[in-house]
C-alpha cells in the first residue's frame, strides 16, 4: 500500500472536500479522486460520501483514521532516520501562531532556503492550544506558540524566544499618574480571558485586586490597540518588542510589580526524528533576531 495514498486521504478528512486537499496538497483535484479510489480498491471499501460540496468519511473510514495517521507519521520518520546527510530528511512540519508568521518567522524561512533548499518546512496556521495538542499527537514535529500557563508534558522540550511584559497602554493624549487608579477609573478593554494573554491581565487584576469597568472583551492585541487609539479604553496587553506605540496612537505605561510576562517560544516532541531540524530552525531565528 503506498503511503502516499493514506496522505492524501487523510488531507481529504482533514480538510473536508477534494478540492480543498488538492490545494493544500498542491495537486489537481483529479488525481486526489484517483488516489482515493485506487485507495479504496485497495482496501475493498468505500471512504468517502458526498455531502454537497463537501465529504464525509464512511464507517470504514473512521474505522481506519487514527492508523493511517499512526503508519504515515511512521513512514516519514522512517525516511527521516535513513537520512545519510546531516541533518534527517523533511519536510519539518511546523505550527505557528498568527504573531509567529509575521514576526519570527520570514527573516528565518528566508535563510533556511539559503541553507538548506532540499529541506521542505510545511507550516500549519492555529492558535497555541490547537498546535501544542498536534506537537503532542505527533501531527506536527514542532510549533511556535504560547507557552501555556501549566508545565508542558515531559516529553517536550522548550525554548523561549520572546518575552513580553503586561504593560498598560492609553491614547497617545493620556496623562497618567497612577497606572493602577487609571485601570480602574477609565474605560477598560478586557484581552480575553480564553486565551494566555488574557489570563494573565486577569491574573494582574486579581493580584492587585482591581475591579476594572470593562467595556468590552477582545481577542487579538492589533484591535486592542486599535480600540484604545481611538479613545475607547485602556487596556492591559502583553508588550510587543516590535510594537511602535505613537505610530499606532496609543502611549504604554509599565506596571507596577510584580511583572507577568507572556513567553512566545518553539515545542517540539523530545524523541522526534526531526528533532535536528528543529534545533537548526530556532539557531536560525536566534540569529536573524540579533
């Protein structure tokens, strides 16, 4: 059976449609049905049922999901160990938050096709709680993300590569004299308690004991910040070291202690075959930061 089949299969579950898969997978939408059905031959079952323009996996196919994730993550890790060079064999799978596409990675990815051309890195767009629990199922060999707010598993290794202190931001005309009177008496622009970020402005409050008059809960720090620019609130919000406050109409204020920081880094499973590659990918974005 050629794995490359089970590949495309499960892109297909993945995704939700052929036509969606054959885009991620950069193939015609024609030879995706054909490796599907060449699959189902093989496996005397049908896999796949049409529901509008989507499709839906059958019995069969839920019957063999999880192993054929199972013998493809094998068989890439296979061709990764029978690697003669230096480094194992691609592709590295790589998750990252919306921050890390913008922020760390390009300077890196420019330099890794430089370097290493023959090396593919597939990446995968999520949020840090989706992509911590594929680098714990083996679905991507690595991400950059949000470091939780518990201890990840022992499995994982961890390095750190930025950190971010809270830090209060108001509108550029703002004066501030008391940082904690003004997140009382002003309008207050909550980050949201889903996410790390905004768990940690909630930690802050707690641990100040602040009961702030919130205006509104937002989920991302460019809208925040847009938000108080235009006179609405004043918000606590991790400091981003790119973050050019006048240019985007608000003025930042640190916080009295103690400081909280959100730690953006990479995970990746200890054991992982393409751990190498891992390692030679953080090198790359240490040194394209100094």
């Amino acid at each position: 059976m050629d794995t490359l089949f089970l590949e495309t299969f499960l892109a297909v579950i993945d995704c939700g449609s052929i036509a969606a898969a054959a885009r991620q997978l950069d193939l015609a939408p024609t030879t995706v049905a054909q490796q599907i059905k060449a699959l189902e031959k093989q496996l005397d079952n049908a896999l796949l049922r049409r529901s509008g323009h989507t499709v839906k996996p059958t019995a069969a196919a839920h019957r063999i999901i999880e192993r054929a994730r199972l013998i493809v993550r094998e068989a890439r890790d296979l061709r990764a160990s029978a690697s003669s060079g230096v480094l194992p064999v691609g592709p590295l799978r790589l998750g990252a938050t919306q921050y890390a596409l913008m922020q760390l990675l390009p300077p890196a990815l420019h330099e890794w096709r430089r370097r290493y051309p023959e090396i593919e890195i597939y990446i995968e767009p999520g949020n840090s709680q989706e992509l911590m629990e594929q680098v714990v199922s083996g679905d991507l060999d690595a991400a950059l993300i949000v470091h939780p707010l518990f201890a990840l598993p022992k499995s994982c290794e961890w390095i750190a590569l930025v950190e971010e202190p809270l830090v209060l931001i108001t509108p550029t005309a703002m004066q501030v004299e008391d940082v904690l009177a003004t997140i009382v008496e002003e309008p207050f622009i909550r980050f949201s308690r889903k996410v790390v970020g905004g768990k940690l402005v909630e930690a802050y409050l707690q641990g100040h004991g602040l009961k702030p008059k919130s205006q509104f809960e937002l989920d991302g720090i460019d809208i925040i910040v847009k938000f108080v620019a235009e006179g609405l609130g004043v918000a606590l919000v991790p400091d981003r070291p790119e973050a050019n406050h006048e240019a985007q109409g608000v003025r930042r204020w640190e916080v009295p202690g103690p400081r909280l920081f959100r730690t953006l880094g990479i995970v990746w499973q200890r054991a992982s075959v393409r751990a190498p590659l891992v390692v030679a990918l953080n090198a790359l974005m240490a040194e394209q930061a100094t």
